[in-house]
C-alpha cells in the first residue's frame, strides 16, 4: 500500500494517492476498533473484581486493596458486594448473581461450606468468606489470562489465512515488477507503471490477514462470558467440527453431591466400623465419592500410609488393621456378591471396604442426576451429536443413570486407560469431545478431539490436560458453545473466501485497466470493511445460548423400568 501511494504521487496522481491513504486508515481504525470491542469482554471480566474488600482482622473489621488479599483471610460481603477472590463460605446465608461469570441468571444459594467464585454479586444477607485463592490469582483473573493466551495461539483457519498471505505479498511485488517491466518493452513504460502499481493494491493481502484473528478473538471472548473458557484458537476451530461427545458420570451428568445410602456391614462388623474405617483412608482422596463417605461416618482416625490408585480404589493402615477400600473390579465382594448387585440395581455405586484380606461390608453411594442431563443431552442430539457415556463405575449402576439421562451407548467399568483407548477410537470415527472431571478423566480428555474440563469442581489435572473448561453450573451450555463454535467456524470460512474472492477479482481487472487505483482501492477498503463486521458477528451469543439465560432447567423424566 506505501509503495502503491509513493508510486501515485511520482506519477502525479495525488487525489488518487489520498484516497488511498485515506481508505485505508479509515479501515485500520475500523480493524483497531473491532479488535478492541472483541476484546472489551476481557476488560469487563477484570472490572468485575473490586478495588477494595473488607477483611474481619481481631480488633475490627478493615478496608484493603483487593489485590492484597491473602489465602484463608475472612472477607466480609455486604448485600451487594462483588466477591474478590475465590473462597469459603464460614458464617451467612445469601443468594449469589453469578451472571457475569457462567452466564447463568438464576441466583445460587449458598451457606456454610458453598463454595463461591470470584465477581460473583451477592444478595441481601451479609457473608463471612475464607478466601482460598490471593486477590491476584483466582478463578477470575486464571479466565482472563486463558483467553488472553487464546489469542495467541492460532487454529487450522488462521495458519491457512497466514500460509496464503505470507508468500503472496513477494508474489505480488515480483508480477508488479513484471508488469512494470512489461511496459519498457512495448514502449508505453508510464500506463504499466500504473497498472502496476494498481495491481499491488488489488493483491494486498489485509482483508485476508484480519479475517480469522478478529473471528476467534470475538467468539472466544463472547464465550468466556458464557461460562466456557476455551484455551486457544485451534481449540475453538475443532470444537466447531465435533459430531460425538463422551461424557463422564459422576461430576459431569451427575451432580457430584454423592451420599451414602445404604451400608451393609459383613457379620461380626458394626456398621460405625464399616464406615469408620473407610472414612479414615478416605480423609484426603479427592475422590467425589470420599465425602459422602466422610460425610457419613463418625468421627475415624486418621489412617497412615495412605496409597490412592486411580480407577481402582485406596489403601491405608487405621489403628493396625490393613484397610482397603475400592470399587468391585478391584475387591471382589465374594460372599456379598447378591448384596452388591442388589444394591447396583438400584442405581447405587457399590464401595467394598476390606479390613485385613477380609470383606468388612458393603457402602451404596448414590450420586443424582443433574436436573439438565437428560435435556442436554436431548439438545446434543437434536445438533446431530452422539452422546456416549464413559464411566468406572459398574455397569449396573451406569445404565440406570443413563436411563434417566437418554444416553444409549454406555461404556461401564471403565479404568484411566480405559476412556482413552474408548476416546482414541471414537476420534478416528469422527471428531470427538470428552467432557470429564476428575483425575481419572485427564488421559481422555488429552486424547479428545476437543477435551472440556468442568472447571468449577473439576481436578487440577483435569483442567490442565483440557482444552475448554466448563465454569458454569448448567451444562446446557454445553451444546450452546458447540452450536457457537460451529457458527464461528463458518463465519471464518465465509471471511478467508470473500478475502480470496475479492483479490482474485481485482487483480485481472487492476492488470488489464479496467479499474483505476481509486476504483480499486475502494472495492479492496470496502471488502475489508465487510470481513471485519462480520467477524464480529461472531461475539452475538447463539440462540439456544439466549434462551437460557431466562429458562430454568427442567426436572429429568423418571426412567422407566
């Protein structure tokens, strides 16, 4: 573009040469301002962090920097407070507008021991809240700094964008020179010259560079305020071409709240026992079902020499005896084996506890359907989407909550190793997402063609292995993100093809004189213009995104027998 404006002012076209330069500034400053709008969700996401907090210190209560906030500091929050950083609830009970970070309009309830979320509102009571991240590093201000390095890392579409742009600018200076060069042979040196200088013009190669980068920063940051935190442009791009989604149980189409529901001690074991001696190699697993056990149990000694392996169960020594605790795959329940399947036929998972090479008892842990499953799942469908269940839990068990969720293709007793050989195979299918959160999930998810990590309660290795993370409440979102990151994906095709389209058109009409440097000028600001609006296009949420924001989720129909 500089070269084709000197070019015009040496020749002596210098109204041509400023609209030129005009055009063109004028579809910079259209390019920055887009970037900047796609990027004014991050900002907003910022500001919802406070500048000051309220800290309950021993003498009285006191006002500090938000970005001074220290893990286990006691926050005050009045009725209307913005929550600095992730933390605790220890005294009150409120409602939470947790909008602006899930996207989700209907507040939650919380109390003692709930869990909260940075920039999260809340309502009319006043809260006591242990903070279990600094103000400087929390669930937030992680969201943003993901985004950020979305922007950086670049998807299928925008390396094809940046292959075609890279060499054609040297092409199109070396066909300038030959047309130049082409007009000292046949003696008409000052007409080629021009054409010339037009024909740089009508292969400038901006709208094309502009057309994806503008797509994916708008699309990743509109989902960010959804509640979907994707980690790079390639990861939005494949999440727009994903035809089956596996989906883990527990945590995932289950609620992730377990409780204990039936115990059945051997003969000789007293039911506190049974429960004691689990709930003391259970104390630090992160295993969802370890707090229900917990959470049922009397108070247990600690046990020592605690060993956890994943998919199969625990082992630790409480007051001398060797305790094992594991699912049935791994301690055969023997004499209790009608006992068992009892129990997983009636939707529980079956935890056999061993004490000393000896069955100590059965525990039924049931963990409920989420009330969205069974329509998320409908939702994926309706989009042309398989569902498939992939669990560890036993095969009983994992049918009677598939039932319930309307998934048919159900994969049971499922080891780590398991889920992704199960995953492995699906992507060579068709692609492929794993949705999952526990530790046992992370193999799966980093085989997935797309891996989302349900990040509000999800494992840190489950998180990290991912390449979404899941931060809302709803998992309806779900299919809402894939029907946003399928429309984004076609608003990128459609950009590098009108990009392309408008110098393949331009160029004989620029080399032959049809077009003069103005005309052509015009027509290339103008193509521009156009890429970048409808890049934008991509940060309006999807309509089954809209209408979630005012419908509750609907109960689960009751399975039938």
């Amino acid at each position: 573009m500089t070269i084709a404006a000197i070019g015009a002012v040496l020749l002596g076209h210098v109204g041509e040469a400023a609209t030129l330069a005009f055009l063109f500034s004028l579809a910079e400053a259209l390019e920055d301002r887009a970037m900047d709008r796609a990027k004014e969700g991050l900002r907003a996401l910022l500001s919802l962090i406070p500048d000051t907090v309220r800290v309950s210190r021993l003498t009285s209560d006191v006002t500090i920097p938000a970005a001074d906030v220290r893990e286990l500091d006691i926050l005050v929050i009045g009725a209307g407070d913005r929550i600095a950083t992730d933390g605790v609830v220890v005294e009150g009970r409120s409602s939470l507008d947790t909008s602006a970070i899930t996207g989700e309009s209907i507040p939650v309830e919380v109390g003692p021991g709930d869990p909260v979320a940075a920039g999260s509102v809340n309502g009319a009571a006043t809260l006591r809240i242990e903070a279990t991240a600094d103000g400087r590093d929390n669930s937030l201000t992680q969201i943003v700094a993901l985004v950020e390095q979305a922007h950086a890392r670049k998807g299928n579409r925008a390396r094809l964008a940046d292959r075609i742009a890279k060499p054609l600018v040297p092409v199109v200076l070396i066909a300038a020179a030959v047309v130049a060069l082409f007009g000292l042979l046949v003696g008409d040196p000052w007409t080629w010259i021009e054409r010339a200088l037009v024909v740089l013009v009508a292969a400038s190669p901006c709208a094309l560079a502009i057309a994806v980068p503008v797509t994916v920063i708008s699309a990743i940051g509109a989902a960010s305020k959804f509640g979907v935190v994707i980690k790079s442009g390639e990861a939005f791009e494949q999440l727009g071409t994903i035809r089956a989604v596996a989906l883990d149980k527990t945590g995932t189409l289950t609620r992730n709240e377990p409780t204990v529901v039936d115990v059945q001690p051997a003969p000789g074991i007293t039911r506190d026992d049974l429960l004691a001696w689990a709930a003391a190699v259970e104390a630090t697993s992160t295993h969802p079902l370890a707090a229900a056990i917990i959470a049922a149990a009397p108070v247990a000694s600690p046990a020592t020499e605690v060993v956890e392996e994943a998919g199969h169960g625990i082992t630790g020594t409480v007051d001398g005896r060797a305790i094992r605790v594991g699912n049935v795959r791994w301690l055969h329940p023997a004499g209790q084996q009608l006992n068992a399947e009892a129990i997983a036929a009636q939707g529980m998972t079956v935890v056999v506890v061993e004490a000393d090479g000896q069955i100590a008892g059965l525990i039924g842990v049931r963990d409920e359907l989420r009330p969205e499953s069974a329509e998320t799942v409908r939702m994926l469908q309706s989009q042309g989407i398989e569902t498939i269940m992939l669990t560890g839990d036993n095969t009983r068990t994992a049918h009677a909550i598939a039932a319930e969720a309307g998934v048919t293709d159900v994969r049971a007793e499922q080891l780590p190793a398991d889920k992704a050989a199960a995953i492995e195979a699906l992507v060579t299918q068709q692609p492929t997402a794993m949705v999952g959160d526990g530790i046992n999930d992370a193999p799966a998810l980093a085989t997935a063609t797309v891996g989302i990590a349900m990040g509000v309660k999800g494992s840190a290795a489950a998180i990290e292995s991912a390449d979404v993370a899941f931060i809302g409440h709803d998992l309806r979102l779900i299919p809402g993100a894939l029907a946003h990151a399928r429309r984004g994906r076609r608003i990128m095709t459609a950009n590098i093809g009108l990009a392309l389209a408008i110098i393949v058109a331009l160029f004989p009409l620029a080399l032959f004189g049809i077009l003069g440097l103005a005309g052509v000028v015009l027509v290339h600001e103008i193509a521009e213009v156009v890429v970048i609006l409808n890049g934008v296009r991509a940060a309006r949420r999807p309509a089954a995104l809209r209408q979630l924001a005012t419908v509750p989720a609907r109960q689960p129909e009751p399975a039938h027998a």
